[in-house]
C-alpha cells in the first residue's frame, strides 16, 4: 500500500467515524463526495508532489477541517432527532422520556445537597481557632467551587431540556458530579468516610487505602459513567431502527 | 461553536459563490475538489475537506447552488469516482451582488482553512 493510499484510507475510516449513527443517505452521500475529492487529489497533484508530499497534503486537509466535520455531523444529527421525534412509538416516547426526567433528577440531586453544603462550609469557619492553619478545612472560600458545581448543575438542566443540546447538558452534569465529589468530600472528609464505609461494607475490606479511593475518587466518575449510560440508551432509542449501527463503514 | 445568524453568508461561502461563477462560465458546473483548486490559487493551501464540504452542503440547502451526481456511466467511462456537481443558482447571484462593500473580494483565511 502506498503512502496516499494508506492517507486516503485514514480518511475515509474519519468520514465513516464522523458520520456513525446518521441517516445512511447522507452518511453515504458524504463518503461518495470524499472518495470522488480524494481520487481528484491523487490525480491533480501526483505529478507535483512526492507520494509522501501528497499523502501529508491530503492527511492535512483532513485534519484541518475536523472542527467543521463535527460541526456537520451536530448539525445533521440535530436535524434527524427532530424528525426522529414524529416517528417514535408510543412506548419509545415513554422510555426516552423517563430517561429524559433520570438526567433531571440527577441534576436536583447534585444541585440541592451540594447547595446546603456550600452554605455550611461558607457559614461554618474555623478561621481563629487555635491550630488552624491558612488553607485548611474551615476556610469559606472551599465553598466557592462546590457554588459553581451547583451552578454548572443548574445548567446542565437549561441543556438537558432542549434535545438539541441534551449531550451538552449530560457532559455539564458530568463537570458538575467530579467537582462536588472532589471539593465536597475534601471539604467533608466525615461524608466521605462514611460513604466510603457503605461502599466497602459488601467487601469487606476495611483498610485505608480502599477507604481513601471509594470515598474520594469513586462516586464522581460512577456518577459520570451512570450519565453516559443514560444518554446512550436515549441515542439507540432515537436511533432510526431501520438503519444499521456502523451507518456508511460497509461500502 | 457560535450559531451564525440565518441567512448570514460567510466569507468562504462568497468565494465559493465567485469562484464557482467562474467555473461554471467556462463548464457549466463545478466539483468539490476543481472548486478547492480554484479557491487555492495564489499560493494557498486547498480548502481542508470539512470546511468545504461543510460550506457546500449549507448553500446547497440555503439554495445558493443546486446539486446532482454525475451521471454513472460518465464517471465508469473516465475511471473514477462520481462527481458531484454544483452550479450557482440564481439566488446565489442575487447573494453575491449584494455582498457587503467592506468584505475583501478573496479571504485568504478561509481559502486556507
């Protein structure tokens, strides 16, 4: 395989990625105009350029026009959702929906407790107490990012109701779950004691260590994994049934 | 990414709607790729494929340019892929008429983009 072919392979593997999950016409559509573009390259310049010059050239327009495939691929993916929501069932419109109302709940339970505890690490300082040091628990300003957290929760939700901007909010709620779990339970290291004793009781493994990373590290990213799942499940269920899953890879 | 106002036209879309102009004076139609040589003359780099191919599909849904595939036994005939072909529309020649004064006749941003 020659190196413009091994370049021109690369993208149309990118233009097969980028266009997964769209209607076939115009996932195919998009792959025959790349194939013909390629084919014009190869040939116009062939006479110009070294086989490595042109397959640089060629790798390099594909790279500087990522930012506008994924534009694209927003765009027409926005497009089908809409016209996806006419054709849905019944049941299919339930699921979604439930689904749709788990992302809302989650956005309540991360943007109400981490409010009540934002006020009490504001109001509850232990500045002036005899072996405080600057920079320890007790501090009001530790409640400035779990503020911000609440505040990216909040606007998860803006995100999440308009379909359109659904993953924008799932990847806001994803930003808002890390930062409470990392400033919350560094500000409340008896929250995440506990927590982390619930979570290791099934295990019983009852040394530091699995303490520190189930209580520290382990509900954020659980809580963004739960998300991604989440939004997943809503995609197939939008997802037309009738299209295959690699949508434009089996030509 | 911000969202452009509707019916805005971008830089890169009126050279397209000039170069096309050209091309299509002398063979009635023109192609992604003869389109991004055209744009790249002066020494600019070709028009990267999702900038181009992103800005044609908007124009053509704006009905600024129409397009259809080449016919197959054309392209089997010649050995390569099927084109597909744009010519500016009449819409596209209102747009381009009316093309703010201040906007340079070529961007050679965008023509690098």
């Amino acid at each position: 395989m020659t190196p413009v072919e091994r370049a021109q392979g690369r993208v149309l593997r990118w233009v097969d990625r980028y266009s997964k999950g769209l209607p076939l016409p115009v996932a195919e559509e998009r792959r025959a105009e790349l194939e013909s573009d390629l084919h014009e390259h190869a040939v116009a310049r062939r006479d110009e350029l070294s086989p490595s010059a042109l397959a640089r050239e060629i790798r390099g327009r594909s790279l500087r026009g990522i930012p506008a495939d994924l534009a694209w691929r927003d765009r027409e993916m926005r497009r089908f959702r809409a016209a996806r929501l006419t054709t849905m069932t019944p049941s299919e419109l339930r699921a979604t929906s439930r689904l749709q109302h788990l992302l809302y709940i989650a956005a309540g339970v991360l943007a109400v407790p981490g409010f009540v505890v934002a006020v009490r690490i504001a109001i509850t300082t232990n500045v002036g107490t005899p072996g405080h040091a600057p920079g320890h628990y007790g501090e009001p300003t530790q409640a400035v990012p779990v503020f911000v957290a609440v505040g990216v929760a909040l606007a998860a939700v803006a995100f999440l109701i308009n379909t359109s901007t659904r993953a924008f909010g799932v990847i806001a709620l994803s930003i808002s779950a890390l930062m409470l779990n990392w400033f919350v339970f560094t500000s409340l290291s008896s929250v995440s004691y506990q927590l982390s004793m619930a979570l290791v009781w099934p295990f019983r493994t009852f040394h530091l260590p699995s303490i520190a990373v189930y209580g520290y590290f382990l509900p954020g990213p659980l809580l963004v994994v739960a998300f991604a799942l989440i939004l997943g499940r809503i995609h197939r269920i939008e997802r037309n049934p009738a299209q295959p899953d690699e949508a434009g890879a089996e030509q | 990414m911000p969202r452009r106002k509707k019916g805005a036209i971008l830089p890169i879309e009126y050279d397209i709607l000039t170069a096309g102009l050209d091309s299509q004076s002398t063979t009635g139609s023109f192609y992604g790729f003869a389109l991004a040589q055209t744009l790249a003359e002066g020494g600019h780099a070709l028009t990267a494929h999702g900038t181009l191919y992103k800005a044609l599909s908007r124009m053509t849904e704006a009905g600024l340019l129409t397009a259809e595939w080449e016919d197959p036994s054309s392209a089997e005939s010649a050995g390569r892929p099927r084109r597909r072909l744009y010519t500016v529309t009449g819409a596209g020649i209102l747009a381009l008429s009316r093309r703010p004064v201040a906007a340079p006749a070529t961007s050679t941003k965008t023509a690098q983009a």
